[in-house]
C-alpha cells in the first residue's frame, strides 16, 4: 500500500487572513462586534429588552424593542445613546448617525 502525505495543507492563519480581506466579512464582523456594546450604553431598566438587529443604508441602527413602550422610551433617549455609543464607534472605525427603534423585529 502507498502512503499519502498531508503536506499541502494551509494554516489556520492563512485561512483567516483570507477571510478577512474579505470587505463583507470584515463589516459583518466590525459591526457584531459593536453590537456587543449594545448592553453597556443601555441605562439600567432597558437591559434586556432592546438589542440591535441590523443596519440600514445611511448608517441607520436597527434595535429590536420587547414591546412598543420599550421602543417609544428608548427613541426619547437616542441622542444620550448615541453620544455614549460614540467611544466605541471610534474604537472601531465605525459610524452610526441615526437608531431606529423596532418591536416588530424582537422574536425575529
């Protein structure tokens, strides 16, 4: 029996780094990851009840409110939320100019 050698394969940092050059990859990625600061900018009784759902053309957030008194109270709070929102935006090169509020798209 002949024995095969693996040697052509690529390493795993080859793979990713493909992968990120990649420009959807890497704004799909940029953009989960400042979906992750959702909760810190959040005053305390919203926690839990909003998250981002997606973006819109124009750099429009989308959040997904638990019912439409959510939606309603965090729309009075946009221009405290995206001032605090802006740190992390910097961090990560990012820009979001507007939030749009949506119960619609909690249980999707």
């Amino acid at each position: 029996m002949k024995k095969i050698l693996y040697t052509d394969f690529e390493g795993v940092d080859t793979v990713i780094n493909s992968m990120m050059d990649n420009p959807m990859l890497k704004k799909a990625i940029t953009r989960t990851n400042l979906y992750k600061f959702w909760e810190k900018i959040l005053p305390e009784k919203f926690r839990g009840k909003s998250k981002p759902y997606s973006m819109l053309p124009g750099k429009v957030m989308v959040v997904a409110c638990e019912n439409s008194v959510v939606a309603q109270e965090l729309s009075l709070y946009k221009v405290f939320l995206l001032k605090k929102f802006e740190p992390y935006m910097k961090t990560l090169n990012i820009k979001v100019l507007d939030l749009k509020f949506d119960q619609k798209k909690w249980g999707m």
